[in-house]
C-alpha cells in the first residue's frame, strides 16, 4: 500500500491550496449564473469532461510514476466514485447521480478539504490531482444545484442513506478480500479530524452517523422548502 502523506491544517499551504480551490468554484458558478441556458449547459460538459478525463488520465500517470497499485489506486475511495459521478452528472443530468454527488460529494468533500490525506502521495501532479478532484465535486453539485436547477427530491437524504450501504459493502468485502483500505473501512484516516473517534470498528460507526448528520444538514435548505408548500398546499 502507498504511504499516505497530509499536510499540516491551517499552515500556509493548506491555506494557499483551500482559497484557490474556492476562487474557482465561485468564479464557474458565477460564469455559469451570468451564462445563458446554452453557455450554462456547455460549462457544465466542460466541468465534466474535465473530471472524467481526470478520472481516466490519472492511472497512466500512476503507472508512469511507479505508484499504481490494486490496494491504493482503484476509484474505490467515497470522492473517488463521487468524482467519476460528478462528471458523469454534468452530462446526463440525471436526478439520480445528482442526488449521490450532492449528499456524498458536498460533506466528503468539503472534509477531505478540510482535512486534506493523500492516499497516492503528493509527487508531481498528484498533489494539484486531489484539489481538482475534490474540487471538482464540490463544484459540480453546487453547479447542478444553482446553476442548472437541479435539487434533491423529498425524503431523499434518508434513502441515499440507505442506498449507500450497498457500496459500502461492497467495498467493505474487497478491502477483507485484497488488505485494501478503501474508504477507510479497514484502518481509520490518519488525519486530525473530529468524526475520527476511536478504533476500529467504532470509528466506522461513528464515521457512518456523522454521514447521516450531514446529510440532514445539506437537505435542510430544500426540507424547508418542501414544509413551506405543503402548509401552503
């Protein structure tokens, strides 16, 4: 397995790297808003172009530098599949993907942002790969959101909820099956972050309902919503 490397919270690089990586979400979801329908629509191909041929690219580049592996390098991780999603949803618009990129991609994002672990190392371009990639999904639900007028259906964040485990699984039973690691199911993130609590399998539990908390939290805006017509109704 790959050593994994992180970069100290709140040092200058972290700093540097999170205010880029804001800028140009910010500066995509204003282009796309100022954009007409046609121009949003295209922005959002060129969002998923670039987050599939990422997707794609980067195992060749793994290959080229020695670090491609079957235990560290499969798109296995949760951002992983929430970036090949993101692209796949800027092109097909569907309500599913959507749903799955908004509920694992914003909060998974947003703490592997925060709390930045690169799972391949930081050689080359695999350190700006990780805020493209990350980046990317954040960039992508908030576009389908604010952009294009996608939103989560009603009562969807406790189905996601349920539809997850599925994956996880999954995945669950390939890490057993190869001494993998992916999604952190076998050996906890060695970051400092404040839903890692104790070992395993207890952090995986605590890990899963803070999962769900989050996903309550970014459904809360469209709940609101939904409560307002139907009293209205």
């Amino acid at each position: 397995m790959i050593p994994h490397e992180t970069i100290p919270l709140f040092g200058q690089l972290w700093w540097q790297s999170n205010i880029i990586t804001a800028l140009v979400i910010v500066v995509f979801i204003i282009i796309g808003k100022r954009s007409s329908t046609e121009t949003a629509v295209s922005v959002a191909h060129a969002i998923g172009v670039i987050l599939i041929a990422r997707a794609v690219l980067i195992h060749p580049y793994q290959v080229y530098l020695g670090k491609w592996t079957i235990t560290s390098s499969l798109p296995l991780q949760m951002c992983s599949i929430s970036s090949i999603l993101a692209g796949l949803a800027m092109f097909s618009r569907n309500q599913l993907l959507y749903e799955f990129l908004y509920y694992w991609g914003i909060p998974g994002a947003f703490h592997s942002l925060l709390t930045p672990e690169f799972t391949l190392g930081t050689e080359g371009f695999l350190f700006v790969e990780y805020y493209i990639s990350h980046g990317g999904i954040i960039l992508s639900a908030l576009y389908a959101t604010l952009v294009l007028g996608m939103k989560p259906r009603k009562g969807s964040w406790w189905r996601i909820a349920l539809w997850s485990q599925i994956p996880i699984a999954i995945v669950g039973l390939f890490d057993w099956a190869i001494g993998a690691n992916y999604m952190y199911l076998c050996q906890k993130p060695m970051v400092d972050n404040p839903f890692v609590i104790g070992d395993w399998p207890w952090y995986i539990l605590i890990m899963e309902l803070a999962g769900l908390l989050h996903f309550i939290i970014v459904y809360i805006p469209f709940g609101l919503k939904y409560r307002h017509e139907y009293a209205i109704a």
